[in-house]
C-alpha cells in the first residue's frame, strides 16, 4: 500500500457538466457565501449542508479557501460556496484568497451575503460595489440575531442594508441556533434555475479528505495559539495510507519564521503534542476509524509571499 502525496495544488472547481441523466423540472445551481470575516459564514454553510465542512473559530479569516458542499434532492441540487472573509490583501496569500471571493462572484446563480447585527458596513467596499451592480437573486443576512438586545436598532440595520443593496433580499438569521435558516433554503431552490446537476448525486464537497485533514489540524493551531501564529501556518498533508484498520496521516506544518517554529513546538514538544491529540481525535470521528497522526514543523520563510509556495498550497493557479 503506497502513500498519497499532497503535492500538488488543488485544481479549480468550474461549472462541471452535467453528471447525471436529464431530470424534468430539475433545478441546480450555485449558491455562493459572502461576507466580512468572522461574521458566520462557515457556521451558515455547516449549517445549510448539514456537515460540518468549513472549520469554525472566533479568530477572523478562519477560512481561506473556496470550500464546496452540495446538498441533494430528487428535484435539486444547490452547490454552496463558503469563501474567506472579504479584506484589503496585505501580502499575496490574502490576493489569493480575494480571488476566490471574486470567482464566487463571477459563478454565483444564488448569492448569499452575511452580515451580523454588530458590523456597521462591509470590510471591503469595492466587494459591497461589485454585489450591488450585480443581477442576480442576492439574499443579505443579518447573522446572530441571538445577540441582539435591542429590537429597534436591529430593524434600523435591516433598512440600512436595505438601502445600501435595494435589490436583495434582507432579513435576520441566526446560524448557530437555525434561527430562519429553514426559511432560507426554501426561498434558495425557488430562485435556483432549472437545470441538471452539476455533480453527481452521491457527492458532498469538491474536496479530497486530505484538505479536511490539514483544515483540522489547523483549526487546533487557532484554538491552541495566539496573536500572529496562526496566521502564519499553512498545514499540508505530505502522506496519507488507509488501510482497513488504520489511517496513517503524516502532516507538515509550515511557519514563517524559526522563532515561530519553537512557540509552535513548545517546550518539551508539548505544545505540538496538545495538538496532534486534539487533531488526531477530531480527524478519527470525521473518517469513523482510527487513525495514526505525525505532524512536523517546518520553516519556510515568508511563505505567505511565495508565489510558488501559495500555487503548491493551492492559492493561486
């Protein structure tokens, strides 16, 4: 049994064609997640599709890459966007990052743009511009509700949004709690075109395991660590070996500088053993079988800069 490698990037995801026989009055489409970071993005996607695919944390730009879930019907099929948070780049992960925010505007039938009772306007006013001039069926969702105390100044924030994208639909959800949420999906396959699906009807994201993989083991590096350190990791997946009883995972951790490297370790290895522990376990119930989990630390110095790096991490083309 051979190993799997993770070298290569992840390639993009187009309007695939038609994968099944042709369905009389079938409806499909994408439905494509925007929003500030840290509004409830990934929480609404996990939500809608009924998995937990996109990782969830309080810190901001949890999410980096475009993440697919498709959720199947015998008379639709709705291909959900969950994308990074929308911001001015600051080094060229972030412009790759952008990127998939700008194709899932490019691609989107159904467009879903989430906001929260506490943000003011969007993080990034040229994306705010670009979904105003744009026609197509938009839904703005002031997300958790929940936390509101004060009932008139959420329906002046409904209004503002009302003004600022009078062509969209606006109202309250709470995706943490399915506050509306059911609401929503009935009012998505209404707007979705009719059409075949995109995908087979068995398959629930365009991703390998190997990215959930390396999206837990990441999600632990938040959880676990402050200020600028998980930011600066990337997490790749170099070896992956299933057998009947056993996956063995071995996965790399790559920081930007060797100052980062011993924090990330800890000392006495700690630190990177807290979070392997806590991977290892959340890794074993998504797969539903044990698992045997190495992971390394690896400097690779301003990675978030490194076109060639950020094309094998699958960021840019």
């Amino acid at each position: 049994m051979s190993a799997v490698s993770d070298n290569a990037p992840l390639p993009p995801m187009p309007h695939a064609s038609p994968a099944q026989p042709e369905l009389e009055g079938h409806r499909a489409g994408f439905v494509n997640i925007v929003g500030s970071p840290n509004v409830g993005k990934s929480t609404l996607m996990n939500r809608l599709v009924g998995e937990r695919l996109s990782i969830i944390n309080a810190k901001a730009q949890t999410t980096r890459h475009r993440i697919m879930g498709i959720v199947n019907e015998d008379d639709y099929q709705i291909v959900y966007s969950d994308t990074p948070g929308v911001l001015d780049p600051a080094y060229k992960l972030q412009e790759g990052m952008m990127k998939f925010v700008k194709t899932a505007l490019q691609d989107a039938d159904v467009l879903l743009v989430v906001t929260d009772v506490n943000e003011q306007g969007m993080a990034h006013p040229e994306t705010l511009e670009k979904i105003a001039a744009m026609d197509v069926p938009t839904f703005v969702l002031v997300n958790k509700i929940d936390l509101a105390t004060d009932q008139t100044a959420v329906e002046a924030k409904l209004d503002a949004w009302a003004a600022k994208l009078p062509r969209a639909s606006v109202g309250p959800i709470s995706a943490l709690h399915n506050f509306n949420v059911d609401t929503l999906l009935e009012r998505i396959v209404q707007q979705l075109p009719e059409g075949q699906p995109f995908f087979p009807k068995d398959e629930l994201t365009d991703k390998p395991m190997r990215f959930f993989v390396s999206e837990i083991v990441r999600e632990k590096i938040l959880t676990h660590y402050k200020q600028e350190i998980p930011y600066s990791c990337e997490v790749v997946v170099e070896a992956y070996e299933d057998t009947p009883d056993i996956t063995r995972i071995r996965a790399e951790i790559h920081v930007a500088r060797e100052s980062q490297k011993h924090i990330v370790v800890g000392a006495q290895g700690r630190m990177i053993k807290r979070v392997g522990m806590d991977s290892r376990k959340d890794i074993e119930s998504f797969l539903g079988k044990k698992v045997f989990l190495d992971l390394y630390v690896r400097v690779d110095k301003n990675w978030r800069d490194d076109e060639r790096k950020l094309k094998r991490f699958g960021y840019m083309d």
